[in-house]
C-alpha cells in the first residue's frame, strides 16, 4: 500500500479532530531495518479498532510508537492534534497521560501492591491518595480482584496479572486506550468481561485500539480491524464500516 | 461496597532495598568518616600551628656564652632585658637546670662542676613588644656581655610552613574524598537506575514528568546520604574523641591534641546533611541525564 496514493485507513468519521494521525510512518529499531513501513492511520474519537496480523508482523511495534514509547524513523505522528516531532518532554509526557495502555508483558511492579500498581498513572500526575482511593478499589473490585489489594503481582496468576494492567490502563480514564492482547491469558469468561468494559469505555468516549490474535474475539466483537502485514498496514472489510 | 483494610501510599515508588544499596552505604559512610578527619586534621593542625607561631613569636632566648662568671653575667643580662619596655617575663636557668637541660645528651652526673656551661634565659614578651632581638644584642653588647639572642624566627617560618602543607594536604585529601563520593553516588545513582529500568519505564510511560521520576531517586538517595553520613560522622567524632582523650591523659605520641571546639562540632554535624544534599544532587543529574537518552 503506497501512503502517497492512499487515504488514510480508518478515514474520518466526521470529526475534524482526530485523536491520532499517522502520516507515512516508518520505524526501526537503532540501525536495524524498517519494521514498520509507510503507514497512513487516522482514529476519530470515539473509534473501536481490533490491530491483527502475524506474529512479527509489527502490531507491537505500531502500538509502542502511538502511546510514545518509540519515535518514527520517518513520517508524522500527531496524537490529539499535536504534531509529537514538536512537542517538548513535558508535552510528551502530559500527552502519555492521555493514553491508557496494557502492556503485554503487564509492566507491573513486583514492590508495590495490586492498589498501588492500578493507581500508579494517577500517583505518578500529582493526585492525592485520598482523591483515588475510592475509584481504584472499585476498579479492582469490578476486575474480580478486590481482595487482592494488598497482594504482591508476583503472587497473582497471569490472568490476574493481566485483570491489574487492565485496571492501571483504564483507571485514569484515558482519551486512548491501547491494548496488546488483553485478553490473552484471561478465560473467555473473563476476557468477555475485559471486553466490555473496553466497549463501556469507548461508549464514554475513549477511542479504543486492541492488538489481538485472536480472530474469534475480533469476529464476536463486531468492530472493524486493521490489519498489520511485514510492518504495512491494510483495512479489513469491516474497516470500511467506520469505526464505531 | 465490601470493607477493605485501610490503604496508606508507599512513601517511595522504589524498591526500598536493592542489591547496590548496602555497599554504597558503606562506601559513603567510610568517605565521610574520611572527610570529617581530614577536616577536623586540618582545622586542628591550623590552630596548633597558629598557637605554636604566637607563643614563639612572643618568646625569645638569649644563651650567655662567657667561660667566667656565666651565671653572674646571666643576672646582669636579665636585669638589663628586664629594663627594657615591652618585657613581660624574665627567666634566668640556673646551672642545675642547665645541666638537666642537657642531661638527655650527656647523662646525669657526667657534666664536670668546672666545666663552662651555657646559661640559657627566657624572654616572654608582651603584645606588641617594641623590643626585638637587635634591641637585646644591642643592649648586651653595650655592657660587654657575650651572648647569642635567638627569636625563633626560623622556627617559626619552618613550623609555618609544615603547617601550610599539612592544610594544603588536608585540604587536598578532603577535596578528593568529596569528588570520590559523589564520584560513587553517580556511579550507585547509575547502578540503580539500571536496576529499576522497570520502574523508571513504567513511569515514564504513565506519564509521570521526568521531575518526578528524578524526585523518587532524589529523596532515596538523601536518605541513604544522610544515613550514611550520620554514621561516617559519628565514627569521625568518636575516633577523634578518643583520641583526643588519649593524648590529653600525656602519652608520648607526638601528636597535637584535638579539640572538639565549636567549629570542630559544626564540620561533624554539617557532614550529614551536606552528604544527603550531595546524594540528592548527584542523583538528580544522573536520573536526569538518563531520562534524557529516552524518547
């Protein structure tokens, strides 16, 4: 798919305001080769995406440069109308406050407690015990773990451990959420569960976007996907139904 | 909503033990137990020196040098001295106590009665005497006594310079162990930093400021600084508290004796405190200069 030819995937449901724009896009990790090549992608607020695509194909990679964790080696990404190439540190770092993401390693913190990991985002932006306590208990307690709050992440099993990232990611009510398989160590019970609190949070107004290998949970889910090939971004059918 | 046991906020987001803490521990405490002997040496040093030039500044000897009738020549030598303004004390040694002067060299009872021996008096003079030692050699030529007068200048000027370069090498030493500890902070803060790459990562990625990651270090890093520091210290005051009582009961160490004064107390108990500022410090420069590298 050649980016200078090609609309954008996920064209503009009528918001001028996009949450996120990827304009010809590479990246590559220090000297290495492109992982990701010329890739054109705009989400609307608002917008539910499924990311599929092989293993190796890049889905991590794509995500790792929307919530700033990598720059592009070449390309623009504008993330809530700010050009990112622009922004100074504090910029970024008030821009990543905006994202909510589950790592698919979990990133959590083996020294502090289930509670202090899931209220980390909020801690790490200056806000007061007192002003989250409340919210994240009941987060925990909506996930199932409300009575592991005291409990060590390295004592949960992975699907726990994969409920608290959840939780951190979400509990700052994030304009973006982005997820790298969510739901990949959860029963389906659970991961049914995962999903729609993802899907009340895009209700709310949260633009969602989930990398998932899991076609079934993309086809039950009904909501369009993108798909990612040798680090080249391609719109499935269900793409073109828009984004919601 | 079900009951939950009360929550309280971890007061640091790290760890708050790692492997590199122990040793930098040590590390620092032994640094500043070195820098706070080194400045107590060298202040020590300065006020001994300082006292030692004053009193030999203020003190002159004069040795009469005739074969016959020394010790009457002593007398009359003093008398003359003790005439002239500005002389605190006059004190003419008699020749028991010349002999015992010389006792150490040559033994007890080994000095013949006939043999001449040269009567050493003491000067002490006032502050800001007018007399010097021209005055004196002038005054006892003027009677014809034979003698040498000597003011101690050389002394002086030797034990000044010995003292310059004990300060200097005090000084010196304690200007290294300060760029050796925060040497070893940075070189610790680095260790850390790399050992909570997970940490920092994740708040990096939350969206916590850089200022705030670099405070977490920041404030690990002064406490470890200042505990460091307290025990450094305390050690420094002891060893030199003992010591000073040791030389204060009359050994035969040729050692001054420290005085613990005002100023001695004031370098111990700013240690502490100036060891956590420079933790923090150097702390802070490290987190940021990583947190620099980073997207």
């Amino acid at each position: 798919m050649s980016s200078k030819t090609q609309a954008p995937i996920a064209p503009d449901t009528g918001n001028n305001s996009p949450v996120l724009e990827l304009i010809d896009v590479s990246m590559r990790y220090a000297h290495g080769p492109d992982i990701l090549h010329d890739i054109n992608l705009r989400l609307a607020p608002g917008d539910f995406y499924f990311l599929t695509g092989a293993s190796g194909a890049g889905k991590s990679s794509l995500l790792r440069l929307i919530y700033l964790a990598h720059r592009a080696s070449c390309g623009q990404v504008h993330l809530f109308d700010q050009d990112t190439a622009l922004c100074s540190r504090r910029d970024m770092a008030l821009l990543r406050r905006r994202i909510g993401v589950v790592f698919q390693g979990f990133r959590l913190l083996d020294h502090l407690s289930v509670f202090d990991n899931v209220a980390l985002p909020l801690r790490a932006t200056g806000k007061k015990h007192a002003d989250y306590e409340e919210d994240v208990i009941e987060l925990l307690t909506w996930v199932g773990l409300g009575d592991h709050l005291h409990a060590a992440p390295q004592t949960l099993s992975g699907g726990e451990k994969q409920r608290v990232a959840i939780a951190r990611a979400v509990v700052g009510k994030p304009d973006l959420l982005i997820a790298d398989e969510p739901t990949g160590n959860v029963d389906p019970q659970m991961g049914r569960r995962l999903m729609r609190l993802f899907s009340e949070l895009n209700r709310l107004g949260s633009t969602v976007l989930i990398a998932s290998h899991d076609l079934g949970l993309v086809r039950a889910s009904g909501a369009p996907s993108l798909h990612l090939d040798e680090g080249r971004l391609r719109a499935n059918a269900a793409t073109q139904n828009g984004g919601r | 909503m079900r009951e939950h046991s009360p929550i309280t906020a971890p007061k640091s987001l790290l760890p708050t033990r790692s492997a590199q803490d122990g040793p930098l521990f040590f590390v620092i405490a032994i640094i500043v137990f070195l820098a706070c002997v080194s400045a107590l040496i060298a202040r020590t040093s300065f006020n001994t020196a300082k006292a030692w030039r004053a009193d030999l500044n203020n003190a002159m000897t004069v040795q009469i040098k005739t074969l016959h009738n020394t010790q009457k020549s002593a007398q009359s030598a003093a008398k003359l001295i003790r005439a002239l303004p500005g002389i605190a004390h006059v004190q003419v040694y008699s020749r028991r106590q010349a002999k015992a002067l010389l006792a150490p060299w040559l033994g007890a009872g080994n000095i013949p009665n006939d043999l001449p021996l040269p009567i050493p008096i003491t000067i002490t003079l006032e502050k800001n005497s007018p007399v010097d030692k021209a005055a004196i050699e002038k005054v006892l030529r003027k009677n014809h006594i034979t003698a040498s007068v000597d003011d101690h200048r050389q002394w002086a000027r030797a034990l000044g310079k010995s003292a310059w370069f004990l300060q200097l090498f005090s000084i010196g030493a304690l200007s290294l162990l300060i760029a050796a500890a925060i040497a070893v902070t940075g070189f610790a803060t680095q260790a850390s930093l790399a050992a909570r790459r997970d940490v920092v990562d994740t708040l990096h990625l939350v969206g916590a400021f850089d200022s705030f990651i670099a405070a977490e270090f920041e404030r690990k890093f002064a406490s470890l600084g200042l505990r460091a520091g307290l025990l450094g210290a305390a050690m420094a005051a002891l060893v030199l508290g003992v010591t000073q009582i040791v030389l204060m009961r009359g050994t035969d160490i040729m050692l001054p004796v420290f005085h613990l004064d005002l100023i001695g107390i004031g370098i111990v108990m700013i240690a502490p405190p100036l060891t956590a500022m420079a933790s923090a410090l150097t702390a802070r420069r490290a987190v940021a200069r990583t947190l620099r590298e980073r997207q």
